[in-house]
C-alpha cells in the first residue's frame, strides 16, 4: 500500500517516535548489472558465457561479466584476450551507458520509497539506513529486491547489518540473487573467523604483509593493540583496530550541498596495467555523470580530477581548470597521475570541483560587461 508517494509494508516497518535503536543499514548490490541488461534485452543469451565491454585487442578490458563466464575464471578488469583464452566460447557485448543509467535511475527510484537517507555508491549498488523503520530490516531487503525484479526483471543481492561495512560483506555472503543478515549480537562471533582479506581497505599487498606476519582472520588480527598495528600500517592500522573487530561508524550519506561531486571505486584486485585503469575510466565517468544529473540548482562546474591509490595505499590527485567534462579529460588525467608511481592501483575515483557563488556571480558579471 502507497501512502503519500512512499510504501507502507505493515505496521510493523512505520516509525514511531521511541528511543533510537541500534542502525540498520542495507547494501544493496545488483547482480551482474550490465550484463543481466543485456541478457534481459537478448533473451536468446540466457545461460551462455558474456562479458560486457573491452575490445577484442590486447588493450581491450571487460567491464564485467556473467556468472556463467565466471565459472571459467573470467573476471571484471580482465584484458579480453585473457578471458578468450579462458573461455573461447565468451560473447563480448559493446557497453550501453544510457540503457544502464536507465535502469540505475528506475533502481534509485524504488530505493527513495522506503527511506531518504540513500547512499549511492555507483550505478548498480547503493546503502540505505532503515534504522528508523520499527521491523526486521531482512524483511525490508526482501520486499526492495523484490519490487526491483518485478519493475527491471533484474536480480539483486543485498546486505543487512549494523553498519556500512559489514552490510557490503554480507551482500556478497551469498551472491548471486540472495540476502544475509548479521545481527548486532551476532558480529563479534562473525568476526572471529572472518578472513582479513573481507576488511574494507585490505588489498593484495596488506592481506600478503598480514599473511606473513601470521595473520589470517579478524580474530588473530584482534589480539594486537593500536600500538603495534600503527607501527606496521600507519595511520590505517588504527583503523584496521575498529574494523577487525566489526565497527564502523561511518554514516550513510545523502546528497548535498557540496563544493565537489566524485564518484570512486576500490577493486578486489588491483589493476596492474594502464590499459586495466583506462578500462575503468567510462564506467567511472557515467556513474559522476549520473549523479550530475542528479545534482539540484545549476552549479558551475570549475575543474576536473581525478584521484589515484595506489597499493601501497599512497594517494594522488591531478586536477585542471578548464578542460571538457569528457572521458577524454579524464584518461588524460590518469596516464599523468599514474607516471608518478609504478604501483599497482587499487582505487580510482573522477570528480568535479564547482565554483562557489561568489566565483557564479563574478562570472556572470564579468559576462555582462562585455
């Protein structure tokens, strides 16, 4: 039942005015997301391996892929080459950026139904605080993911917990076309076992210094005090210190007023190539151009960057005045900000800088005079 523009599940998910209770917050990621497009637009695909962007050249890097292609290994941000090699049989489709934000907007819009503190992450994938709805959250995600496949035909995972990290693992705990749920009593027997490679910022390089140092699971990284891991990680060793144990405090934030709009994405694995991070840079740029659209008032766009962390967790910006809101500025961008270090890179984000309105307003009476 819709009341007011908004769904009203039962009584037992309305708000009340009773003392706050612990966050609840939902993950919700969908599956496969271009692809499952695709293979929804093209019936006769169902069951058959496909991958999603990347030309058929050794520059060329797939976007993502299907499950079916997964079970040969193929992965996002592979070379194509590399995956032909894998699966011969693989179906490699051209990417279709507005047919993807289409749906993305169709998403977000069933998303704003139930709470508005929704936190897009990309265009596929997005955090919601439902804490204020007096019910099981779990019942929440089921009653989204199942208006989402019954308005786009998609299938969605999602993650319910009491805070943003242990939602997005619990998202993938179960993938594809599924839902887990960590209780606030349940997480620190969660944590115990979990392996530190889940933790949110542990790559590649941190999970190899970890497994050297005989550290596997959140558990054993519990036994060492702030002390000792500020000496091994710097200023994320303290970090690491809440997140092992399953806390993070980080609240889900909605749109702003803001002085900047970027949008990034920390990979499982990091990207070792240019043309991996080229790959990258399309998708990035749709997502900031999604949620530029999205962005209220007219706001005068002042610079482009973009902002680079490489493995060692050492971090980077380039950013210039002047140049077009194009892809191309972006690659531009990153081919300078990768020559400063020949690292791996395990997070790229775009952005945009907007003028303040005392810059707006100079501007428009600088064009006046003349």
């Amino acid at each position: 039942m819709r009341i007011g523009g908004r769904w009203a599940v039962d009584s037992r998910l309305s708000t009340d005015n009773r003392a706050p209770k612990a966050r609840a917050i939902i993950h919700l990621d969908m599956d496969a997301f271009y692809a499952s497009i695709e293979m929804r637009e093209r019936p006769e695909l169902a069951g058959k391996p496909i991958a999603v962007g990347g030309a058929r050249d050794r520059r060329g890097v797939l976007t993502t892929c299907n499950y079916e292609a997964r079970k040969y290994g193929v992965r996002s941000a592979m070379p194509t080459f590399l995956a032909l090699q894998r699966c011969p049989q693989l179906i490699v489709l051209p990417t279709r950026f507005d047919l993807y934000r289409r749906d993305s907007a169709t998403i977000r819009e069933i998303l704003f139904r139930f709470t508005d503190l929704v936190e897009p992450l990309s265009l596929d994938e997005a955090f919601l605080d439902v804490s204020a709805h007096d019910g099981d959250p779990a019942a929440l995600a089921q009653i989204i993911r199942d208006l989402i496949f019954q308005k786009t035909r998609l299938p969605s995972s999602a993650g319910i917990a009491p805070n943003k990290m242990l939602a997005k693992i619990a998202s993938e705990w179960r993938k594809p076309n599924a839902q887990f749920q960590i209780k606030p009593e349940e997480v620190a027997d969660f944590m115990t076992d979990l392996p530190v490679q889940r933790l949110w910022g542990i790559g590649a390089k941190s999970a190899e210094k970890l497994a050297k140092l005989g550290i596997q699971t959140c558990g054993e990284l519990q036994r060492y005090s702030r002390i000792q891991l500020h000496e091994w990680f710097g200023k994320f060793g303290l970090e690491l210190f809440s997140l092992c144990r399953g806390i993070d405090n980080r609240p889900v934030t909605t749109d702003r007023e803001r002085k900047s709009l970027s949008t990034e994405r920390t990979f499982t694995k990091d990207l070792t190539s240019e043309a991996q991070c080229e790959a990258r840079i399309p998708e990035l740029f749709e997502e900031m151009m999604s949620d530029l659209e999205n962005t209220e008032g007219e706001a005068r766009i002042k610079s482009v960057f973009i902002k680079i962390r490489f493995a060692d967790f050492s971090r980077t910006t380039v950013e210039r005045v002047g140049l077009p809101l194009a892809v191309e500025s972006f690659l531009m961008l990153l081919r300078e900000g990768l020559k400063r270090k020949t690292l791996a890179v395990r997070l790229l984000g775009l952005g945009v800088r907007f003028a303040d309105q005392e810059e707006q307003e100079g501007s428009v009476q600088t064009e006046l005079q003349f």
